[in-house]
C-alpha cells in the first residue's frame, strides 16, 4: 500500500507518514506542549510572587498603621 496524502470528513488534509515519523511527531508534539505548560508555569509564578510582594508590603504598612494608632492611645 502507498503512503498517500487523505482527507478526512472533516476535509482536513493528513499527510502521508512513514513508520518512522509517527514517533518523532508524537516527540515534537509532546515537546511543544511541554514548552507550553513551561512557559505558562513560569508565567503564572511570576504573577504569585508578585501578588505575594504586593501583599507582604500591604501587611507591613497595615502593622505600622496599627503600631503608630496604639503609640497615639497611649500617649493620649
């Protein structure tokens, strides 16, 4: 049987593969989607420690506020 080009039902064009590429499409899929997920991962880390930053400084002037408010009632 020859390797030829077909088009599926839903007239998407699949090339004909040899043996031999069908795991090397299945290793730069599985690639690209790792690459993905990385990026993504890395993306989403960035923007927790940044929120976690942001949220650290709001506490820091959360407890000075505090601390500045209890000084003034004693003093009073």
């Amino acid at each position: 049987m020859e390797n030829e080009d077909r088009v599926s039902d839903d007239g998407h064009l699949h090339p004909a593969m040899d043996a031999n590429d069908a795991p090397n499409e299945l290793i730069k899929a599985v690639d690209e989607l790792l690459d993905n997920l990385s990026s993504k991962f890395s993306k989403v880390s960035t923007e927790v420690f940044a929120k976690m930053d942001e949220m650290a400084q709001r506490l820091d002037e959360l407890e000075a506020s505090i601390k500045a408010s209890a000084d003034n009632s004693e003093s009073n």
